[in-house]
C-alpha cells in the first residue's frame, strides 16, 4: 500500500551567473543604528562595486533596499536565512561592513556556502566598520568557515586592490603571519613556575565565571562551549538579567548614593543635565550604582570569580548603561559594598573582573590577568578594548582603542581623571554615563583568547599606551565616539594590516605593569599559565624577554 506523504523539499537555489559577485551586508538589531549607518554603508558599497568593476566583476546585492525602513542591512536571523535562499551557493559572495553587525544574522548561510567568501570594511572611526568586520571573522573561524578579508580607508589602494584581484582570481587572499610565532619550552625560572602555578591552581581548585545571558550582539565567537571552557577548570553560572534587574530594584537609593558620593570624593566629575531622554542625569547614575552593588551581592551569592553583563538585549530597554558599574567592577580602587549581614567588604581591595558584553573569551583572560598580576604584586587591573580604528602619527601607526565606557579609573591615571558622559541615544536609549579619559601612558601586555580548529587559543603581545598631543587625542575622539574612554596604543613589532588580518576578535584584552621589563616577565607568567590550561599560546610581535627562546 503506498501513501500519499506530502515530502517537503527545500527552496530551489539559483545556479551562478559568469562575471556576478554577489553582495550582502548584516545590519543592527536596533533599527535606529541600521538607519543611522546606512548612508555610511551605501558609500562603502558604491567603492568595493567601483573596485570590482575594474576587474570586469558585476556586483549583485542580495537584499534589496526596504522602502519602510529605507535601508538594505539583513536585520534578523530568519532574514538571513531567507536571503540565502537567493544566493547562489558556489557563488562568489562579498560581506560589506560599515557599522557594527550582529553576525548571527549571516553565519547559517555562511555556514554552508561553498563559494569563496571575502569580508570587506571600512578603516575608519565614525562607524565600526572594521570592529563589526573582526567579529564576524572570528565567528567564521571559530565554526571553520573558509574566508579571506580586507579593508580600507577608500578602497583605491593599490594594497586593497592587489588583495582585490588575488581574491577575484584565485578566491583567496594570503596575508603576511610573520609577527606570528608558537610558543615554545620556556626555560624554568620565577615567572615560567609561576605561570605553572596558576595554572595548577585553576586546574585543581577550578573557578565559576557568572555570565548574564550570552549570546551578545549576535557575538557567537564570545560563546566558549561548556567542553572547552571546563577544559580550562573554568565553569559557567548562567544567569539571567532579569535576575540582575531584580536585585537591582531592592538596593535602597541611600546606599546607591554613597556609590556616587565616593567617586565624587575621588575626583570623578559628571556632565550633568535634566533631559532623560538626551542628558545624563542624576537617577541614571543610581541605576548604574544599583547595578554595581547588585552585581557584587549576586557574585557573592553564587561565589564567583568574575562576571560578565550582556546588558545590549533586553537590559538597554530597562536601564541605563551597564559601562559605569563595569569600570568599578574591574577597579581596585572602588566604593565598598558591604555583604547582605553587613559582616563583611565584598572582594575589599581587588577588583571583580568583569568581561564586558559577556564575552567569555575575555572572561578567560581577564581570570588568569587578575591572578597573575595579584600574584606578582602588580595592579591586576584590565579591561577590554574595542580595536577601533588608527591612523600614523609621527611616523608610527597609533591604534585607537575605545570601549563603550568600562574602564577601571587606574587606566586613566585615578578616578580624578575620569568623567561621566551620556551614552549616545543610538545605542543607549536609557542613557547612563561612561568612564570617560584618557588612558595613561605606559607598558601593556595585550591578548585575546579565542577558538579556532576546535581548541582555545590564545595571541599575545606587548604594546605601549603613548601620549599625543590634546589637540590630536580631540580629533581622535571626535572621529570616534567622544564620550568613550581611549587608549593610544603602539603595538611592538607588528603593523596595522597584520593585526587586522590575525586578530580573531573584535575585542583586545590590555593590562598595565610598571615598566617594560616587568611587562615583559608578566607576559611570560601569563603566556605560561595559559599553556597550563591547554590553550595554545601564540606570540604577536616583538617581546624582548624571549628573544631566541620562543
């Protein structure tokens, strides 16, 4: 007997056409980015069209413009899937950024196109072009997607167009990995035994990192599964914001107050004024202190060893930014917050490492940090950076390094150096202030730890925070996000287009010590500390101190 099943069969795609790239562009979850970048994006476009066109390449967009909300970006996840319908899957297929994308919007296309894939951004400040471009890439290679990438500050370059050409003919780019070497055996001596040590300890003793729901801003390359990340001695709490939320409304204003009180005192100044809806105000601040306080009696609560707030969804509709309560997280130098029985001071002179947007990858390294650096007797104080932008200055290449305002007042130079800005209403409707300044100059250890074939990895390297002039720091910040803290960052021994075409994140992991030496000793402590977790370390650059070692 036969019956008469309905078999479901899936969308018929289109078969490739001689000479058709084809183009798509991952947008926003929040509308008013997606509006506000596309002019920005469209101009990015029109270049990398203008570009192929010289190779005798036609580019096809594969979404076209909506007319109800005037913009041609892939918003959602179900959109992505159902623009993939209409992408040839052998097609060549060009990624254009321009702002800062969720990438979970593309990667099931991506996932399964057999087509050569190029991601192309934008160098430049105004949108986050080429930070939405690093996330995306480090998505792709933590799931083994197959890609090549470039960018540009205009898209005429011969660089760009030399990458251009070689993708068009060959359907890849190969980029210089000379800054890059394995770390080999160091030699025993104080800080290789006391790297093994932390490793021991975080092995044997383990640790719980609270993450408040992950999954930020489509970030799928901040996602470390359970297997990996246990593998490490390193377990997740997951929490819910909501959880946070609740917390936060039983803190009394009186004690949130004493939380602003005590950064008055510090120095710490606020651009305040009476608009909710464009200013900072007073109550904004409380709900960031609130949020402060409810994030150390929640740690406390479940005994964590750091914490991570997504704060983009769900929370950013709630109350104001989570930035302020994270720079305080990650200080030293904080307001006491007292236990629930009022016995105890809450992780009284340390910081909680807090990893901003609930990026575990930073939730790694900013563990091992913080026990390094306590370990050495250096100020365990660290923080991520967004890799923003850069440009020459004075014959060297300065990186700008922003964040959306987490930064610990010590990177500044003190909480007398810091002052309170309003985020921008495009991204933080509810407000809330940053931790605005100027990071100091001195000697860092930069890093990122992320997945690639299956296994933790981690880069590392030495960099210095420079000074520049007033003049060229305001230029800097008004082409970027002005109401961000910044860091003017020289990387040692490796060149802008080789850290873009290395970097698996669009977040760098940086951390002071005192000097060039001890910077260099605390990076060796570091670097072997993560081999004793099993994560493949990687040296970025020049570092001194293991000159014909490794």
């Amino acid at each position: 007997m036969t019956t008469a099943y309905t078999l479901p069969t899936p969308a018929e795609r289109p078969a490739a056409e001689p000479n058709i790239v084809y183009l798509i562009a991952s947008g926003d979850l929040r509308e008013s980015a997606n509006t506000a970048s596309w002019p920005v994006q469209v101009a990015v476009e029109n270049a990398v069209t203008a570009a192929f066109s010289t190779l005798g390449k036609q580019v096809r967009r594969v979404v076209d413009i909506d007319p109800a909300t005037g913009h041609g970006f892939v918003s959602s996840q179900r959109m992505g899937l159902e623009a993939f319908k209409r992408v040839p899957p052998e097609a060549p297929l060009v990624v254009a950024i321009a702002n800062w994308q969720y990438s979970h919007h593309l990667l099931a296309g991506l996932r399964t196109h057999r087509g050569p894939i190029l991601t192309v951004a934008n160098f430049a400040g105004d949108w986050p072009g080429l930070v939405g471009l690093l996330g995306l890439n480090a998505s792709m290679t933590k799931m083994g997607t197959k890609y090549s990438t470039l960018w540009s500050a205009d898209f005429t370059d011969d660089w760009f167009l030399s990458g251009l050409r070689q993708w068009v003919e060959t359907g890849s780019v190969e980029h210089d990995a000379s800054h890059v070497r394995d770390l080999s055996p160091l030699p025993e001596n104080d800080e290789t035994r006391l790297g093994v040590a932390v490793a021991r300890q975080m092995l044997l003793d383990k640790a719980i990192i609270g993450v408040f729901d992950e999954g930020c801003m489509g970030m799928y390359n901040a996602i470390i599964d359970d297997e990996l990340l246990n593998s490490t001695g390193i377990y997740k709490e997951r929490l819910s914001q909501s959880a946070l939320y609740a917390e936060m409304r039983t803190i009394p204003d009186a004690e949130a107050d004493e939380v602003g009180a005590w950064l008055v005192e510090k120095g710490m100044t606020f651009r305040l004024g009476s608009d909710e809806a464009t200013e900072l105000t007073t109550e904004q601040l409380r709900w960031q202190y609130k949020m402060y306080v409810a994030a150390l009696r929640i740690a406390d609560d479940f005994g964590l060893d750091a914490v991570g707030i997504q704060y983009q969804q769900g929370l950013k509709d709630l109350v104001p930014a989570s930035d302020l309560a994270e720079g305080l997280l990650n200080s030293s130098e904080r307001p006491p917050v007292r236990s629930r029985d009022g016995a105890r001071v809450l992780h009284q002179g340390l910081p909680l490492p807090h990893f901003n947007e609930a990026d575990e990858g930073v939730a790694v390294d900013a563990l091992i940090t913080h026990r390094v650096w306590t370990a050495m007797g250096l100020v365990p104080d660290n923080t991520l950076h967004d890799v923003r932008w850069g440009e020459d200055y004075d014959g060297r290449f300065v990186w700008v390094y922003e964040i959306s305002g987490s930064v610990p007042g010590s990177h500044l130079g003190g909480w007398q150096n810091a002052e309170g800005w309003r985020q921008g209403h495009v991204f933080f409707p509810a407000g809330g202030a940053t931790v605005n300044g100027v990071s100091k100059p001195g000697e860092i250890v930069w890093s990122r730890v992320y997945i690639m074939d299956g296994r933790l990895h981690a880069d590392v390297g030495r960099a210095s925070v420079v000074a520049l002039p007033a003049e060229e720091t305001t230029r800097r910040k008004e082409a970027t996000n002005p109401e961000w803290p910044i860091a003017h960052v020289v990387l040692h021994g490796v060149s802008r287009n080789q850290f873009m075409a290395r970097h698996k994140a669009n977040h760098v992991q940086v951390v002071y010590a005192p000097d060039a030496p001890t910077a260099d000793r605390a990076l060796i402590t570091k670097a072997t500390a993560f081999a004793g977790l099993g994560i493949q370390v990687h040296l970025c650059g020049d570092v001194a101190a293991l000159d014909g070692v490794a």
